[in-house]
C-alpha cells in the first residue's frame, strides 16, 4: 500500500503546484487583522485531498492490512472513511439548503469515530467489494479526520459531543461548498508535501528495522 500511497499523492501534489499563484494571493489578500497563527490555519484548512491525504498517512502507520480487495477499492475504502465526518455539509445542503448548519456538530467527534468505525468494519457483509478492515483501523481512520480539523484550523470541533456541540454559524450554499473543495483545494498541498514526507521517512524506519530484524535471524543461525 506504501508505493501506491506515495505515488497517488504524488499526483495530487503536481496538479496543486498549479495554484501556487492563487495561495500566495490568498494568503496576502487575508485580512490584516487576522493573527498570525489563526490565518496559517485558515491557509492550511484541510478539504477533501489534504484529509485523504491524512488519511492515507494515518492508514500506512497504522498497518490495517485487509483480508479482501483490490487496491483501488481500499484507496476508495480510505478516502471515503477519512471525509466521512464531512457528510453533515452535505446533510445540511439537502435538508436545509445550508452547508453549515451541522458541520462539524456530532459527526465530528469521538463517539461518531467509534460508532461509524463499528459500522465501517462490518460494511463487507453488505457488499463483498467493501475492503474488510478491523474496527480499530477504521476508527482511527475516521478519527483523523476529526483531529486534522481541530488541529489544522480555527473553527472547533465538537469532540465530545454530546456534552459538547460547534456547529458552524455561517451560511453556506451549493455553489459555496462546490466552489470551495473544487477550487480551493489548492491549500492542501502543504499537507500534501508534509504527508509524502512522512510517508517517505515511514519506509526508511521500517526497512531499517527490517534490516535490523533480518541481521539478528542470520547472526543467530551462524552460532
Ligand atoms: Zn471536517
């Protein structure tokens, strides 16, 4: 799975090289008095690729190994899992023709990572295309996404709904939220580089174990 992470964001992170332009106008048309900190934020906001991108990260580390599908199928599987929380936008567009009246309520916190994660693992019965994974995988999965929004951006999230619930209080319509991940999806691309990165600093270790492990095996069978 490792290559074929590395190598999916690879493409995703050329084809955002093309709105470089657009981040440095974006990040110098924030307003003045906007804090240093809170505009990073709000320039790194995780949308669909970035939180896919954190998801495959999170997927790679954690090592859930499938008993069934094909690779395209688990990318599907992992990219569908890592947005999940974000289905209350599209909730709040059909209900109530705006995006933000439920974002970031109960789908995104921890009781909805483990109660969705449970359904997650057992989606394969329904549908043997559905990639088998454990319930801890996919709810580690789902997680990320939660913690990528509450780390990576000012807005809150209700985490431990429900004693807790930040829905958004803003207005957004159709053409807002398929403008925003159609087009300013090029602010994932930090996320992207850093996740490569990583990816990229995963697979040294882990070979370096590897080595370690296999050196030990001969060295034992030569005494
Ligand atoms: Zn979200």
């Amino acid at each position: 799975m490792f290559d074929r992470s590395v190598y999916l964001l690879g493409g995703l992170s050329r084809h955002a090289l093309c709105f470089m332009p657009c981040i440095v106008m974006n990040i110098q048309s924030a307003g003045t008095t906007i804090r240093p900190m809170h505009r990073l934020k709000e320039a790194i906001m995780p949308l669909p690729i970035g939180h896919t991108a954190i998801g495959l990260a999170a997927a790679e580390t954690i090592q859930g190994e499938p008993s069934s599908g094909s690779r395209i199928e688990q990318f599907i599987f992992i990219t569908v899992l890592a947005n999940l929380p974000d289905i209350d936008t599209l909730i709040g567009l059909f209900l109530q023709g705006n995006g933000d009246v439920y974002h970031r309520g109960p789908t995104h916190s921890l009781l909805f990572a483990l109660a969705a994660g449970y359904a997650a693992s057992h989606a394969w019965r329904l549908w043997h295309r559905i990639p088998r994974f454990g319930f801890q995988f996919c709810s580690l999965l789902i997680f990320s996404h939660v913690a990528a929004d509450m780390l990576l951006t000012a807005s809150p999230v209700s985490l431990i709904w429900p004693l807790e619930s930040n829905p958004g209080t803003g207005h957004s319509g159709w053409l807002d939220v398929m403008n925003m991940v159609l087009f300013d999806s090029f602010q994932d691309i930090g996320i992207v580089f850093v996740v490569i990165a990583y990816l990229l600093l995963l697979r040294i270790v882990r070979s370096g174990r590897t080595r370690q492990r296999l050196f030990a095996v001969v060295k034992k069978w030569g005494k």
